[in-house]
C-alpha cells in the first residue's frame, strides 16, 4: 500500500481502518451489504478488491445533510423524516464514491464500481453499524464519516477484503 493515507474495509469485521503508511490511525465500525460481497451490477452488493476515492461530496455541510443522486437535497436526516418516508436508502452527511482499480473485477463493464455508484457515506442514527445491512455501500457513523473525509485527500486507496 502506499505511504500516504489508505483505508481497508474488512467485511467479515465489519471494520474500516484508516491508516498512514504502515500506521494504523483510526478503526471505525461500519455497516455493508446485507447480501455480501460482490460485483455485478444490480446485486446490491459490496465489491472487493482495490478501490480509490473518486469524488469527495458534502464538504462543509451538517451532520445529517440528505444527499440523492449525490446531490444535497437542503434535508436534514431526523427520526420525523425517517418515520415519512420508510424504506428510503438514506446517503447522509458526506459521500466518498469508490472507483474500482481491477478490470473485470471492479472496473469496466456490469462490475464497474463506481457505475454502480458505491460510496462510503453516513448512515441514520440508530441503524445498526458492525452488521451488514446497506444495500451495497459502506455506511458510517456520520461523526465518523466526517473525519474520514477529512483525513483523506480524492485519489485515496482503498481496499475492500473479506
């Protein structure tokens, strides 16, 4: 890995450490996707491999801020928003889109990543974080979303591993 900043996401520990060269500097729990690892298009699943952040999105806004279509929609996550709309993914707070760095396996074509729009974002208070449970993203604690983002410059490895 390289010297500067890079994360790894361990599925199976549902764990994203954060680390600086060799140094590890940070573990957060985090949540992935209820049906496992994978990389197809359409599956709703966790790709693996080496990744890189993209795209950092949501720099400056609150804890909470709703984003669709990586887009701020001027909402703030509340359990009263929640309760009115049921069953909406919720992207929150900061959004880092992952682009796949292996072709065939995580980038180009029905397993490209970043096509399949896989971010490491915040996720609503109260959702279970050390399970799998999202829809194929990484999702954080929001406080823990936000320090990340700000840990890491766009270009940052990451790799995703069982």
């Amino acid at each position: 890995m390289s010297d500067g900043p890079h994360i790894e996401v361990d599925l199976g520990a549902q764990r994203l450490r954060l680390f600086e060269g060799t140094t590890p500097l940070a573990t957060y729990p985090v949540s992935t996707a209820v049906n496992g690892p994978g990389e197809l298009a359409g599956s709703e699943c966790t790709p693996r491999g080496r990744h890189l952040v993209r795209a950092k999105i949501g720099g400056g806004l609150p804890l909470g801020a709703v984003f669709v279509s990586r887009r701020p929609t001027g909402e703030r996550w509340s359990p009263a928003l929640a309760d009115a709309e049921p069953g909406r993914d919720w992207i929150l707070t900061r959004i880092l889109w992952l682009s796949g760095c292996e072709r065939g396996r995580n980038r180009l074509g029905s397993v490209d990543t970043m096509r399949r729009f896989i971010y490491i974002h915040g996720a609503p208070d109260g959702l279970p974080l050390g399970t799998p449970a999202s829809h194929g993203c990484v999702r954080m604690a929001n406080p823990d979303v936000v320090a990340l983002f700000d840990a890491v410059p766009v270009g940052t490895p990451v790799v995703i591993h069982e």
